[in-house]
C-alpha cells in the first residue's frame, strides 16, 4: 500500500482498486470502513514446522488496524493492508459495524472457540472509547453463552469487564501486558499515551476483584532495556499482590523487515552501542523474524520459572521456539513443550475448552475437556471434531465445516434413540 493524504482525505490502493477516505480527526486520525473479513483462528500450523505454540483454539478479531499505543517494537509494524496505513501515516482504521459481522458469523455456527480481541491491536486504544467495538463484540459471544479473552495496555473499560464476570462458565479472562513498573522507561517505550504502571496492575486487581482470571504478561522482555532479573521478580511480586493467577512471557522478536527502525530506536533509549550487542546477541532466524540465542532465552526463563514456582503462581512463554535440526531438516520446538518453561496445562492459565451446541439458536455449552487441541489425544475426542487434534491454522471455513459434521452426527444420534 502506497497511501497517499490530501486536505483531510487519504487514497488507499489495493492492487488495481482505491478508495477515497475521510480522514476523522477525533481522538486520534482514522478512517471508517465497512468490512466482510472473517472471524479466524491461529495464524501458524502446528504441521507447519511446528511454529504453532498456542494450545488452545482461539477466533481472532481485530475491530482495529493499527494502535495509537505505538510500541515501537510491536510486530504489527510490519502487517500490510490497513496496518500499512498506521505504519505511514499514523491514521487508524476502524471496521465499522463489525459486531454485526461477527454476529452473523457466529449465527451460522455449531461449534465455536473463545474469541481473541483482539491479538495484533489493543482493544482500549482511543478509538475504543468512540467506538465501543470491543464491548459490543464481548456483548455479541456473550449473547451466545461464548467467552472472550482480552489482551491490554490501557484501562480496562468498566463495562468490558461486566461483560466478561456475566460469562456463565466464568471462561473470560484478561491479560494485561506490563514491560516494567518505571514509568519513564514505560513511556520510551510506548510511544502513545497508553495506561500508567499504576493503572495496568490496577487493572489486574479490577479482573480479580470481578472472580476473572488475570494474566500479567511480561511481554516482551527487551534485551538490556527491560531484562534485569530483579527488576523482572518485582513485577511478578506486583502481579501477584494486585490477584494475577498466571504469568505470560516473551522475549523480544524482531521482524526482518522492519529490523533497522528497532534498532534505531532502542539506540535513542540506550545508545548506538546496544545496536552492536543486538548483532551479536540476535543470530537465529525463524521465519521472517529474528530472535534472540537460545542459551540466553533458556538461562533467564529458568531463572522466571524458578521463581514462579517458588511462588506458586504458574507460567508459559508465548512464541518462543528452539530451532531443530536433524537429518537436513529444520523444525521449531515450543520452549512450553514437555512443561519446560510451560507450568500450566495451557498457555493463559486457564481451560477453556471448545464450545458447541445441538441446534442453532440454542446456547453454546463448553466440551468437557481441557481445551489444550495442541495436545490433545483424547480418543473418543470429546468435542467430536478430530480434525482439532491437527492444530491447524483454521479459518472461519473449517468451523462451518465442522458445524455441518456435527449436524450429522447429531442426526444420526437422534436417529438411532427415535428407531432403536
């Protein structure tokens, strides 16, 4: 994308197609689209060399392309379509309507799994506060008896939270991502306003109170910027005073193709000398992004782990993987795989298992399992849908598949009771 801004309005081009946008100036610049995208699940396959780390099933939605929050290191940056309009010009786009998108998604289902909103934007950005997606998507699952997970770094809103403490299986759960409690390196580092170190572990404290399960992520952890183990220690001691149950954790990738604007930024926080030790530290590729050594990543998460476990709260890593090789072939392992740097039976903490119900406008009701599809190897499989054991990459297509699967089975079931 190419995006080009005139006297309040900005050309956008997608291939040989282009639009004319207004662009709105309040809270922040952005642009109103409608939008058909579909709800979907992770975007990497556990068959894909493995690069798949999250256990559970998910539906991804993002009410919004890019954050006003503007975390310089956020891999985001480097997503095309509408992501390559805050990337350039700093403007927001925001899919109008998209609750009733999502409805109409989820009408059309049998089964169904937790809804992410949202993983690549923050659903507490300003625009929020205009728009109220987040809280009209959590009302939609809400309304299907679905739950709803929701990742921040600004104020949980007083209604979100309402919503996810009414969730009759008490499924909805809050992560709240918190880099350090200075807040003068906080805000080097989030280059919008985004919530207080105060106001994160608030929030925190807020889910617990409503009986929600909460998640502090240190997330990332930047190499000799937000690193130090001590430091790290006082952040879970704070996570576990304001009610956390889980610590996620993640150490900083950086995608190739925006490798030069982190570095060059870091190099305003810390000096030009942190771009050598970045050279020298962050040798191994997967994919399309760098990550840091290995032995580095598994000396400080031993280190964490120790640490959680002496205080009895659990911990995962979030997309962190060892590179593999052994007989001319290259696969990534999960550093949560065998319960290494996993101490849960899934990555937020929680079991939340896949939804399904009998007929469409019922209610959705949770499978009595533990959720963990990565995993799983359950037989008879509870959720009656096999193809979950895979781990796929699953789009909106595959739920509609398996909403007819299970029409059938379901009229084979009542079949057999009506004519035995």
């Amino acid at each position: 994308m190419d995006p080009k801004v005139k006297n309040n309005i900005v050309e956008v081009k997608f291939g040989s197609k282009s639009k004319n946008l207004e662009i709105i100036s309040d809270p922040v610049p952005h642009i109103l689209i409608d939008s058909k995208k579909k709800i979907h699940g992770w975007w990497n396959s556990a068959k894909d060399k493995g690069n798949r780390a999250c256990t559970s099933e998910r539906l991804l939605i993002n009410p919004y392309n890019g954050c006003s929050w503007n975390c310089f290191f956020c891999y985001a940056n480097a997503l095309w379509g509408y992501f390559e309009l805050f990337r350039k010009e700093n403007i927001v786009t925001v899919f109008k309507n998209f609750d009733q998108v999502v409805d109409k998604q989820l009408e059309s289902l049998l089964c169904a799994s937790c809804g992410y909103i949202s993983p690549t934007t923050d659903p507490f950005q300003q625009v929020n506060n205009k728009y109220h997606l987040t809280e009209k998507i959590m009302r939609i699952f809400l309304k299907y008896d679905l739950p709803v997970e929701i990742i921040t770094k600004g104020v949980i809103t007083d209604d979100a939270i309402k919503i996810m403490a009414e969730h009759p299986y008490n499924h909805s759960f809050g992560q709240v991502s918190i880099l350090t409690q200075d807040d003068d390196l906080r805000k080097k580092l989030i280059l919008g306003k985004g919530a207080s170190t105060n106001q994160l572990f608030k929030n925190i404290e807020r889910l617990a109170n409503s009986n929600i399960h909460a998640v502090c992520r240190i997330d990332p952890i930047i190499p000799y910027v937000n690193d130090n183990l001590k430091e790290i220690k006082e952040i879970i001691d704070a996570a576990i005073d304001a009610g956390a149950s889980h610590i996620g954790l993640s150490i900083l990738d950086i995608p190739i193709f925006i490798r030069d604007e982190i570095l060059n930024h870091l190099a305003l926080i810390k000096g030009r000398s942190i771009i050598e030790k970045y050279n020298k530290l962050y040798t191994e590729r997967i994919t399309s992004d760098l990550h840091s050594d290995i032995n580095y990543r598994k000396v400080l998460l031993s280190k964490i782990k120790e640490y959680c476990l002496q205080n009895k709260i659990t911990m995962s890593t979030c997309m962190e993987f060892e590179i593999i090789r052994k007989d001319n072939k290259i696969w990534y392992e999960s550093l949560n795989n065998n319960n290494q740097f996993m101490t849960s039976d899934n990555c937020e903490g929680i079991n939340i298992p896949i939804y399904t119900r009998n007929k469409y406008g019922d209610k959705f009701r949770p499978v009595k399992c533990k959720g963990n599809c990565l995993y799983c190897k359950l037989n008879p499989i509870p959720c009656k849908i096999p193809p979950l054991q895979e781990a796929k990459n699953w789009k909106l297509k595959d739920y509609k598949e398996w909403s007819k699967f299970l029409k059938q089975i379901q009229f084979k079931e009542l079949s057999s009771f009506i004519f035995k």
